[in-house]
C-alpha cells in the first residue's frame, strides 16, 4: 500500500509565501508523474502542477511565476512554493503520484492540506 501525506498548510497572508510537502511511502518500485491539485469550495479539483521523474513542470496558467514545483526522488518527496499568495488561491490542496508498485501502476492522493490566503 502506497501512503502520501502533506504537510505545510495553513493561515497565510495575501502576499506572503507557503512551502508544501507531500512524501510518499510504500512499498514503491518507482514514482513517475507527481503533483499538486486544489479544491476550493463549491468547485471542482483542479490541477495546479506536475512534474516528472526527469524534473519537467507543467502549470496551471494561474499560478505560473508564482509557484514553483520540486521533487527529491531519493525520498519520493514532492514540494509546492507558492509564492505572491491570493485570496483566490485558497484551497484544499492535495498531493498526487502516478506509482510503480507490484502489482502494477496506480494513481495515489494525499489527504489534502488546508491552505488559506487571508485579504
């Protein structure tokens, strides 16, 4: 079984900055694509970035410039900087990892982390 489980939330001003972490653990052979994705409420999830293995990013058009995605492979980390927060960007943020484990490849998510932009 494949856990992933986020840290770093919390109560942050417009303007100021968050760190994110999400650390997968398991029994995992690999990790390939790993994420962040949002729900504020009354709206759908939605994607914020990815990046893969080899360290390529894709962002949601919002946030580019703003926040930055990384991952340390040796310790199946992902992290989420969010820089310049907005009032809009205030979400449950949750951690996604596409994982090799024995029985095949699955798409893992974290139990989200409370991410709140104060006016």
């Amino acid at each position: 079984q494949v856990q992933l489980v986020e840290s770093g939330g919390g109560l942050v001003q417009a303007g100021g900055s968050l760190r994110l972490s999400c650390a997968a653990s398991g029994n995992i052979f690999s990790i390939n694509t790993m994420g962040w994705y949002r729900q504020a409420p009354g709206k759908q999830r939605e994607l914020v970035a990815t990046i893969s293995r080899g360290g390529s990013t894709n962002y949601v058009d919002s946030v580019k410039g703003r926040f930055t995605i990384s991952r340390k492979n040796t310790s199946n980390t992902v992290y989420l900087q969010t820089n310049t927060m907005k009032r809009e960007n205030t979400a449950v943020y949750y951690c996604n990892a596409a994982a090799s484990v024995y029985m095949g490849s699955y798409t893992y998510w974290g139990q989200g982390t409370q991410v709140t932009a104060s006016p």
